[in-house]
C-alpha cells in the first residue's frame, strides 16, 4: 500500500475510479487498460496481470495523475510471456 497525497480532494468512488480508467486509457498499452480499479474512500485497488514491470509502472503512474487517490493498493502482477 502506497500513500500518494497528504491533501485529500473529495470525490465520489465512482468519479476517482473513472478518473483513474482515464489515465489507463491514455497510456499506450493495450494490457494496462485492462487493469480493475476499485475505488473506497480515496484508497484506489489495481488488479490485474500485466506482461512487463513498466507496464505496472504505468499503472502505478496513473494513479499519481489523479487528485484525491490518497492511497494506492497495488496488486497488479507481472507475468512472463514466456
């Protein structure tokens, strides 16, 4: 579990979650889209698999994009394609 922000912005579980999506679906990997964002009270869940450590990286950096994600609990995992 990560903390992101110290100032909190409230906004609803559905509008941080939709917020967070936006940020996936501007990034340029087909997979980090698919990621599951689950919002409560301003802690964030990604879960999902993703085929590279960047990739969760991205994941992790749409987060940060979001005001009032104040914590993150990441539990994407990175799986080889091998």
């Amino acid at each position: 579990m990560v903390s992101l922000a110290e100032d909190r912005i409230l906004l609803s579980d559905r509008d941080l979650e939709h917020q967070v999506r936006i940020q996936l679906l501007d990034r340029s990997s087909a997979v980090v889209r698919q990621v599951v964002v689950k919002a409560d009270s301003g802690t964030v869940t990604l879960r999902g698999t993703v085929t590279s450590f960047y990739q969760k990286q991205l994941c992790i950096q749409a987060c940060r994009c979001v005001p009032g994600v104040v914590t993150l609990v990441d539990e994407v995992e990175v799986a080889s394609i091998m």
